[in-house]
C-alpha cells in the first residue's frame, strides 16, 4: 500500500492543477476562436481556426492600453500607501493589549462586514466636494480605505507570531527601539509584508464597484470597466474580444506575484536566519 500513497499524491495533484487550470486555459482557447465557432453548439478546447483579430480588436477599439496603465497605477499606488500604514498599525495593534486592541480589532471586524452599497453614495458626494470623484487620486485612496483592514487583520497576525523576547533581547544588548525595529522585526515580518502586498494589489487590480460609480471620463476607465464596455447595450457580449482581453489583464498580476515570489521566499529564509 506505501508504494501506491505517492503515486495517488501525484494524480491528485496533477487533476487539482487541471481542476484550477481549466478555466484559464478556457479563457485563452476562446480569445483565438472566432465569433462564429464561440457561438456555435459544438464544444472545444482546441479552435478550428486561430482567430488572433480579437486581441487586435481589444488592444484598438477600447482603449484596453491606456485602461491598464490607469490601472496599474492605482493598483501600485495602494498597495505601497496601504502597506507603509498596515506594518507600523499592524505592530501596535499586535503589542498593545487592552482596550485600545480591541477597539482596534473591532473596527476591522466591522469594516469587513459593512455593505459597500451603503457607503458609496456619500463617500461619492465627499470626493465630488474635494474635487476626487473623477479622478486617479480619489480612486487609489478609496482603494487604499477599503483594503487597509484586511492588511492590518494580516500583518497583525504575522506581528503577533514574533517572539517578544526577540525584541527584549536586542533592548537589553543596547539596540534602541528603532534599531530592534529594523534589524529583528521588520526582516521576520517581510513574508508577511509580501503577502499583503499581493493580496492589496490584486484587490485593487480587480476591483470594479467602486470605479464604476467613481469614474466618469474614459480616459480614467480602469481595466475592469474597459472589460465591461464589451457587453453591448442589448446584452450582446463580443465573446472574442472580451476573453482576449481577459488574458491580456492577467498578465500583469501573473508579473507581479513572479516577482514577489522570490521575495516572499527571501523573506521567509531571512526570517529563519533572523530567528
């Protein structure tokens, strides 16, 4: 029975990267079909004919260039505001004790369960009044409000995981506390500063509520609207298109977790040199 436990390891690792991988390689199957053959009966992975128009037609017709860029800049842009407010936020929210954490840990409960639809009408008319609501600045930090929580509820937990007595230990040798901050706190924390840092940009990359309502000049579109734009007024999607772009806008995620992966990787040995 042993000889067959790492056979069976190994199918059922490859049938849930296959199971996980589907729906990608979908995408990218219908992004060279033609329209005809995405609405015909017949199903396939492979297309007959490689239709490549339709990234042509994406890249030309709605300005999905101009609309990554804009998000690319908001995306980049919360994330490092949402992660130099998360870390030192974070670190107190871990050590402190009392009724300061738990009011703090509240807030972060509530914030997460709190309906967006509600929110959005005045947070409209506060942008509008301060000249935001359509534009850049205000998207990144809405963008950057509604992502703090979750990265102060993960760097917290990463705070908390590290040992104080580190720190006792660099006090006692004369480190001053920024000191014990840089060279024993921050090094073990970094695995967890690139974990946020993934979650706040692929949040932000994707997010579509807000923009939606926020932005009303195309030329500050983000991607996901871009991407909607191919639904037409009567429901009619443009399949082909909408599908190359689809790909085209995972590309830039796919980039940045392949850098942060050796990051978070340095990180975590780091980590385990520091400790």
């Amino acid at each position: 029975m042993r000889v067959l436990v790492r056979p069976a390891q190994y199918v059922a690792l490859a049938l849930y990267i296959l199971f996980l991988g589907f729906p990608l390689l979908w995408l990218i199957s219908a992004s060279v079909k033609s329209s005809g053959e995405l609405n015909s009966l017949t199903v396939s992975l492979l297309p007959s004919e490689w239709h490549w128009d339709n990234y042509t037609e994406a890249l030309n017709k709605q300005g999905l260039v101009r609309s990554a860029a804009n998000s690319l800049i908001v995306a980049l842009a919360s994330t490092a505001l949402s992660v130099v407010v998360a870390v030192p936020a974070a670190y107190v929210l871990a050590r402190l004790k009392g009724k300061v954490r738990a009011a703090g840990v509240g807030w972060i409960l509530v914030s997460q369960v709190f309906p967006v639809v509600l929110i959005i009408l005045p947070l409209f008319l506060i942008l509008r009044t301060l000249g935001l609501a359509d534009n850049l600045v205000g998207l990144t930090l809405v963008h950057t409000t509604y992502m703090l929580p979750f990265a102060l509820w993960m760097l917290q937990g990463y705070v908390s995981a590290i040992p104080v007595e580190l720190e006792e230990a660099g006090a006692m040798d004369g480190a001053s506390r920024l000191t014990v901050l840089r060279s024993i706190v921050f090094p073990l924390l970094a695995p967890g500063v690139v974990a946020t840092a993934m979650f706040s940009f692929v949040s932000s990359w994707n997010e579509f509520f807000f923009a939606l309502v926020l932005l009303q000049s195309p030329e500050n579109y983000t991607l996901p609207i871009t991407l909607n734009m191919f639904v037409g007024g009567e429901g009619k999607v443009a399949l082909g298109p909408l599908a190359a772009g689809a790909v085209l806008a995972a590309i830039p995620s796919i980039v940045f977790f392949g850098i942060l992966r050796r990051k978070l990787t340095s990180g975590l040995m780091a980590g385990a040199v520091k400790g």
